[in-house]
C-alpha cells in the first residue's frame, strides 16, 4: 500500500488490512507513517496539553489498569471535587509552561447532578483564559453533553482503551456500549473527540487492530487519539503484566496515523517510562501530541524542562493556536481568577 493511498481518509478498515500494516517490516511501516504526517502536519510541531486531575480516587468503575478505582487498595487517597479557583490558578500554570490545551479528568462514573454547575464553571473559566478546553467524566447523558458543549467544551476524552472482544476481559461496570453512546453524544453536540486506548493489558495483536478499527471506523475520525502505555501500579489486577516491547508500542502508533491521517496521535501514559530515542521514534511514526508536566492524573510524566530540552535537541517546537494578543490574553486571566476567589464553588463530592 502506498502512501498516498494510505493518507486518503476511510473508515472501512478491516482486520487483515490493518494486521497487513502491522506486519510491514520496521522501517518501511515508519517511511509510510512518516508519509502520511507530513501530507497533513508540520513533522516538527507537536500540540502540548496539561492534564489535572479535579476529582481524584473512589470510582465505582472496576478497570482493572486504574489505581483510582474504588474496587482496588491501591494507597490513593480520596479526594473532594477541587474548587474552581484552584483548578483555574493551575490552567493559568499549565499555560505559562507552554500547553495550549487543559484538560480536566474526574474518576466518576457519570457526573451527577450536583457535580455539573461546578464542571461548567471550570469550563468557563478555563477557556477564559484562552486555552482549548478537554474533559473526562466518565460517561455522558444528552442533556450534559449539550451543557458541556455550550459551557465552551472542545474536547471530549472517553477512551475505548481495547478492542470490543478483549474489553470485558478488562471492564465489567460499562460497556462498550455505553462507550460508543457516549462519543456519538459528543460528537452530536459539536464538539471534539478524543478516544483511544492502551497498550500492555494482555491483549493480543488483533485486539490492538479492533481497536484502531473501531476509532478509525466511526463516522468521523476522533480530532485527538491517545495512545497509552500500561502504567503498572501496584494493587491493581494488571500490575504484573508483561511489559510492552518498544517497537511493538512504536508500530502501534505508525499504524494509528496511517489510519487516521488527520487526527493528532498522542503519546500519553507510560512515556515516563520511555527514554529519549523511543520518544524521539514515537514523533517520526506519527506522534503529534503529548500531555505535558509532572504529573498525569495520579502517576507520573516526565517533568516539562526535560520535555522542552528534548524538543530543543530535535528540532521540535510547540504547536501554536490562535490567541489575543498577550495584553488582552492577560486581563482575561486576571478576570477569570478574580471572579471566582470569592466563590463557594466548593464542596464534597464523595458526600
């Protein structure tokens, strides 16, 4: 298959071609994936995210790779929902490090109810401050998609994380299901989506093409693809896999942008793990995004200095988006935090 031919957009994928891609040899796969970037992005800017997490522990969720899961004794301590302030005070850090993109992650379920006005707001004030706003909260309604599309929401994270046959091997309290219903809300309300899935869980090479199959055979492809690494943590079921041979991680990748030419391939969770020659793989396979500090979620990522070092050596810069200019960009963030130091935007979600 040639490059060419790689790069039109389709979303009728199936198992054997995308297992034919997978078995290329190296180099050659990586040459295509290459191809195919640098048809629809600069091969030398990658989109720099923030990831925080605004509720942190107890999900009645049973996934068995995350330590915020209440079913597992993990030593993650619970924690309440934070207050808007905080969560704006840190967007305002993320973006002095270089993100363009905040993106805000609760262990619920679904939000509640009483959850929404707080979520919203945080929306609100985030893109106040000029950065593309992302969420995950589990799975949506049509009555919170539409809230959290009108708050100013631009992206949406609901993983699908594995192939639909290996799924319940890794999830029973949702279903696939469930998942797709949730991505069809959210792209029924006009924002983005990103969706992805991890590698490392036990699955097999099939199962990591129906996953891409699924992504890359929806109506539309998803704006953001996060490709993650199992981060092993102890006390959960996964933590005793075997680890994922680097190059089988880095085929992943090649394989996810060829069938997705214009969607932004992250690098996301395990890159701590990873040194600076597979990062440096993972851009030329692809990769066009990375989260992007020292924490994500509840486990670690490499610190930003070590990442701007690394982008330095390459050749790499940050990828712009349109903003006002700094004077206005500044007042923004001024209004944004003095509007809410007097808030009561606080309370405990676990009550």
């Amino acid at each position: 298959m040639s490059a060419t031919a790689a790069s039109v957009t389709r979303h009728d994928w199936s198992l054997a071609e995308v297992k034919a891609l997978f078995e290329q040899p190296f180099n050659d796969l990586l040459f295509q994936a290459q191809a195919v970037h640098r048809q629809h992005f600069d091969a030398n800017r990658v989109q720099v995210s923030t990831l925080l997490s605004i509720k942190t522990g107890a999900c009645p969720e049973d996934c068995k790779y995350c330590p915020q899961s209440g079913h597992y004794n993990t030593g993650l301590d619970k924690e309440k929902l934070m207050e808007v302030q905080k969560v704006l005070e840190a967007a305002a850090e993320a973006k002095a490090i270089g993100s363009t993109r905040f993106c805000m992650g609760a262990a619920w379920k679904h939000p509640s109810a009483k959850d929404m006005p707080y979520v919203l707001k945080m929306v609100e004030g985030v893109k106040a401050l000029g950065l593309e706003t992302c969420m995950t909260l589990g799975k949506l309604d049509q009555e919170q998609t539409k809230a959290l599309a009108e708050a100013g929401l631009d992206y949406y994270n609901h993983n699908l994380d594995t192939s639909p046959e290996f799924y319940g091997n890794i999830i029973t309290t949702r279903t696939y299901a469930d998942r797709l219903e949730t991505l069809s809300y959210v792209r029924e309300s006009g924002m983005k989506i990103c969706s992805g899935g991890i590698l490392g869980m036990g699955e097999s090479l099939n199962d990591r093409a129906g996953l891409l199959i699924q992504l890359a055979n929806l109506p539309e492809h998803p704006e953001s693809v996060p490709i993650n690494m199992l981060v092993k943590v102890k006390g959960t079921p996964l933590a005793e896999e075997q680890d994922v041979d680097p190059f089988d991680f880095i085929r992943m990748l090649a394989v996810a942008r060829i069938m997705m030419p214009k969607s932004h391939v992250r690098l996301s969770a395990g890159r701590e793990q990873m040194n600076e020659q597979m990062q440096a793989l993972a851009f030329l396979a692809g990769a066009n995004s990375i989260f992007y500090g020292e924490k994500l979620l509840t486990t670690g990522n490499p610190q930003a200095d070590k990442d701007m070092l690394l982008f330095k050596r390459l050749g790499i810069q940050p990828e712009a988006r349109e903003e006002h200019d700094d004077e206005v960009h500044q007042a923004a963030i001024e209004q944004a935090l003095v509007e809410q130091r007097d808030s009561k935007l606080f309370y405990d979600a676990t009550a």
